[in-house]
C-alpha cells in the first residue's frame, strides 16, 4: 500500500495535474486565448468539470459524454499523451518501490533549515487562477475535450502502472481515482495549487513539487507536439482505453460514493493553519 500511495501523491493526485495544467494553460495563451479562458480551458475545466463527472458515473463518462468532433480531439489528445505520461509514472514507480524516493524526502527534510519548502502557487498560471475563481459562474465550466484527453489518460497510465505491478483494483482505484476526483481535485478548485498541495504531508509535497515539472516538461515536448505535427491517433490505445477493465470497477465504486461533497471551508479545520 505504501507503493501505491506515494506513488499516487506523485502522479494524478497531485504532482501531474499540476505539472498537466501548466502546460496547457502556457499551451492555450499560445494558442490565442486570454489567460482567463486558458485558466478556465485548463484547471478549471478539470476541478469543476471533468473529476465531477469521474466522480459520480466513472472515467470512461467523459468520453462517452462527448461527440463528434470533441471526442477526435479527446482521442488525440489521449492517444499522445499516455505513453509520455506512463514513461514518468513507470519512473516513479520504480523509485518508490526501490526505497530511492523515499531517501530523497529524507534527505529533504535535512536541508529545510537552509532550504525550506517554497510556495508553488506564485506563476502567472495561478495568480490569473486567483482572479477567475473571484468570477467563476459553476454552471458555466466549460468540458475542454483536449484537457479532458491528457488528463484521462494520465490517470489511467497510472492505473495500468499499478496493475501491471499486481495491485488490487480497489487500492489502484483509491490512489489514482477517488482520492484525486473526490479528496484534491477539490481543495484546488476552492483555492488553487498550493491550497492543495500543502494541506498533504511533507513526503506527499515534497514529492509533488520534484515531479510535477517532470509531467509539465514531457507533454509539451511529445505530447503537444504529436499533436501539432500531425500524428495519426493511436487506435489501438483509445480501444484499450474504451474497453479497459477498469471502467466497470470504477463505475461500481461510484456507487458507494457518499451524498455530500468534501468541505474545503470549514472555518475550524487545521487546514487553514496550514495554508496561512
């Protein structure tokens, strides 16, 4: 379990959304957009749309929810960006297993007195955050297919990770699933990045900030640029995905799923402390 759970904080959870949201937020400002909509196309796309939908009826929800054109662009946003992906997520998972990535926040932890933990949420990317959560209309979240396609196939780049290594579906589908749609994804729609990141523990932000730049770095050197030099969609990676086994788990977790939302506000909750 503590492969898996360090692992996770690593990938979706935490450290690869971050790392998947400023790319595509520099990626859409590129593309024409103005910072708000590229903040809305990107993070807010995922918080308080994509997860919503994952949380509540499963992954493969997204696509099937999607037509005609939005779901090519989803599929060639997917089929670029899970190889990249699982090439970091293999890495990853390899150094937790190993006991590497753990030493590493150790050995972090003994240089905080010189080089304490900095704050992550101070880019362009997360101050125009700041501002469109001050306007955010919930019902008017747009469903960005393209966002949609790296972020789907990130999480199930991580789930195949897990399985491959033989982890149970209920422990891949907490690391990779519920905790990043039900438990994070949230706090980071409430308040951005670093509300999220820094209410975790020392290993999970410290871990988060080392890999986060990684998933940042290699979906806009392969992934984007598949998809801007013409690279055929990979058809067997979208049947794979369509008719992967763990949708119909995923979907009967759904089914447990509690009535209520996470709080993210509570007035007396610790993680105020934290965050200030």
């Amino acid at each position: 379990e503590y492969c898996s759970d360090i692992y996770g904080e690593r990938g979706i959870l935490l450290g690869a959304v971050h790392g998947i949201v400023e790319s595509l937020f520099r990626r859409y400002v590129r593309q024409g957009m103005t910072p708000e909509q590229a903040f809305t196309e990107s993070s807010e796309s995922i918080t308080g749309n994509i997860v919503k939908i994952i949380s509540t009826q499963g992954i493969k929800a997204v696509y099937d929810g999607l037509s005609g054109d939005d779901k090519k662009v989803f599929e060639k946003a997917y089929s670029a960006s899970y190889k990249p992906s699982k090439e970091i997520l293999q890495e990853i998972y390899d150094e937790v297993s190993s006991g590497n990535e753990i030493r590493t926040v150790i050995m972090q932890g003994d240089r905080t007195d010189k080089f304490p933990v900095g704050k992550i949420d101070g880019t362009y990317t997360w101050q125009v955050g700041e501002e469109v959560r001050a306007n955010r209309d919930e019902d008017a979240i747009p469903m960005n297919p393209f966002t949609a396609g790296v972020y789907v196939a990130t999480m199930m780049a991580q789930c195949d990770v897990l399985l491959e290594a033989g982890h149970p579906y209920s422990e891949v589908i907490n690391e990779s699933v519920i905790e990043a749609v039900d438990s994070l994804c949230p706090y980071m729609h409430y308040r951005g990045i670093a509300f999220m990141v820094d209410n975790c523990s020392f290993t999970a932000k410290t871990g988060s900030r080392k890999w986060a730049p990684r998933f940042d770095y290699i979906l806009e050197q392969l992934a984007y640029t598949a998809v801007d030099n013409g690279v055929a969609t990979n058809e067997e990676l979208i049947s794979d995905f369509t008719s992967h086994r763990i949708h119909g788990a995923v979907v009967e977790c759904c089914k447990l799923r509690p009535s209520v939302d996470i709080s993210c506000d509570t007035a007396s909750s610790t993680k105020e402390i934290v965050i200030e």
